[in-house]
C-alpha cells in the first residue's frame, strides 16, 4: 500500500543528491512534490523529472539561508497544498574546510547560513501548520559529521551537531506535548552525490577571492580522491529508500551505513568515561586518506 498518496511532501536542496533522490522516491509514492533549490536550472530539470513521474512537482527557487525566501516558500506550499505531510530540511553545503585558522568568516557565514540557519528557518516556516494539523513527518539531513568530532571542516561539524541537537530537542518536545508529528534524522557517511563540488552554490558576496584574495581550490590530487569515494559511494537513491523506511516505521535515527559507527562509538565513550576525545585523522580516514 502507498500510505502517502496523494499527500504532499517539502524538500529542500531538491535539486541534486539526496534531496534529487527523495523527490523522486515520493513521486513514486504517489506524493506531490514542492521541490526547493538555490539552483534554478537544475532545479527546473528536477521539478520536470518528477513531473513526468506522474505527479504535481511545484518548483519554488529559495535560498534556505534567507529568512524572507523561506517565508515565500511557506506561503507557496500553504497556499497550494497546506501543511505538509513530508518535510525534507535536506539543503546544505560543505563549505569551507581546512586548518581552523585559515578559515575565513565568510566561510563559517555561508556554512552557518545553508546548513543551521537552513534547518532554523525550515522550522520555523512549517512546523506551526504541521502542529496544528498534527500529522506529518520532518527529516532533517544531518551527517556523521553530527555524531563525531573529526578534524579538517569545523564549521561543516558545527553545523550538523547542531541539527542533531535541535531535532533530539524537538522529538522531546513533541512526545511530551503528545504531538503526532513526528522527526527524523538522517546521518549520512559518504553518498555518491555533488556535495564535494558545493562551491558551485557559494553566494558571490561570501566568496573567499571577493576582496582580490585567491580562492583556494581543492589540490588535484585531493580532487581525483574525492572524485573516486564519492562515485563509488552509496547511491542516494538508496538512501532515500532508508528515510522513506524510517518514515513508515517511526524512527528518529536513520543512519546509511556502518563505517563510522566505531568512531561515534568511541566518541560517545570518551564522554561517559571522562576522557580525552579519540577521533583522529580526516573523517575520510576510513577511505584510506
Ligand atoms: N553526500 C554526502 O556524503 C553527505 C553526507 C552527510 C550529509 N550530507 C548532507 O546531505 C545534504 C544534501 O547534500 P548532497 O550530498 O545531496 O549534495 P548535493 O550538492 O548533491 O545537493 C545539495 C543541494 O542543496 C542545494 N543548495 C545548496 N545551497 C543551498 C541554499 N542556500 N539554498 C537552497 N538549496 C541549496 C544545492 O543546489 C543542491 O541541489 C546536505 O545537507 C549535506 O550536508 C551529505
């Protein structure tokens, strides 16, 4: 049975990845889509991906880090649809990586904005519509990255501990105020997606090179790394197929695979035992970096 028919599901960073991935998942659930991306053409493409799959795809350009562009969307999906019965905060960025002090501020603002102020604002917008009508679903895209501590993108961490934070604090809040809308969060490891070229959606204005400094790119070796995990990582499709499961089922964590379990294993011991945090090396350590 398609127990989401006919219903209306939200994603942000629809335009690519997971987010892409998602929004196809729900079609085929028979879901209508309100596809959401900073991306206008690849977000034109997707919206019509999922259209020919035989269902309403509204596409609606947003940025998610901009309070007003996220209230614009708001309107949009309450005007056409309501409440929604999915919610995908799922937009982000990698952002700037590095030694912490070669980080610039305009890194940490961009990071900050997609992928905390994303989250802040997508709750902000639609969970009122979603309590009063007390149904539905929110994922929030977190990463391992929420649940350990590795080196080398700080802000990047900073941000996705936060989003695990909230929605623990959140899934709290709805229990105890008996609420039948229900969170989730998803903690990707490594998802054959474009994450590693987020670049592409940094804003001109928090552009490292923008008073004439030179932007600093991915060595090549490091790019041909890259390149290599992530296409042969785990494909997104199947990860959308993990969040629909937790959806149907009720479970907070989704996680994709076990690589990292360790590594929040360890974590998670060196706070119970009082000890000095064990995460060392790059979080792409387990790929041989
Ligand atoms: N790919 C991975 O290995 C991985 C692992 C853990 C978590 N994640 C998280 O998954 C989520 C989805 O990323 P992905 O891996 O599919 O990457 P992706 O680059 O393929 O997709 C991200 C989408 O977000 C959009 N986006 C970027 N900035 C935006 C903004 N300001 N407003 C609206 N949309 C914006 C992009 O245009 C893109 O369509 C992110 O939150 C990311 O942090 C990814």
């Amino acid at each position: 049975m398609r127990e989401f028919e006919g219903g209306t599901a939200v994603i942000t960073g629809a335009a690519s990845g997971m987010g892409l991935a998602m929004a196809e998942c729900f079609a085929r659930e028979g879901m209508n889509v309100v596809l959401s991306d900073i991306e206008e053409r690849a977000l034109k493409d997707a919206a019509a991906r999922i259209e020919a799959l035989g269902v309403t795809a509204l596409a609606v350009q947003t940025d998610v880090g901009n309070e007003g562009e996220m209230d614009h969307l708001g309107r949009v999906v309450r005007a056409h649809f309501g409440a929604p019965d999915v919610l995908c905060l799922n937009a982000g960025v990698g952002g700037g990586g590095g030694p912490t002090h070669q980080i610039t501020t305009r890194d940490w603002k961009w990071t900050l904005d997609v992928n905390l102020w994303g989250v802040i604002h997508g709750l902000r917008v639609f969970l009122g519509d979603m309590r009063e009508r007390d149904a539905g679903h929110i994922v929030t895209t977190a990463s391992v990255a929420g649940l350990t501590s590795f080196p080398g993108s700080l802000p990047y961490n900073a941000t996705k501990h936060a989003v695990v934070s909230i929605m623990e604090g959140l899934f709290s809040e709805l229990a105890e105020a008996g609420s039948n809308v229900h969170v989730h969060c998803l903690c990707p490891g490594v998802v054959a997606t474009n994450i590693t070229h987020s670049e592409r959606n940094r804003p001109k204005e928090l552009r490292n090179d923008v008073d004439g400094e030179a932007p600093r790119e991915i060595p090549a070796q490091m790019r041909s790394f890259l390149d290599r995990v992530y296409a042969e990582a785990k494909p997104s499709s199947e990860v959308a197929e993990l969040v629909l499961a937790a959806i149907v089922e009720g479970r907070f964590w989704i996680q994709t695979d076990g690589f990292f379990r360790d590594a929040i294993k360890a974590r998670h011991r060196s706070i119970e035992n009082d000890t000095d945090p064990p995460a060392r090396g790059s979080l792409l350590s387990v790929y041989g970096l």
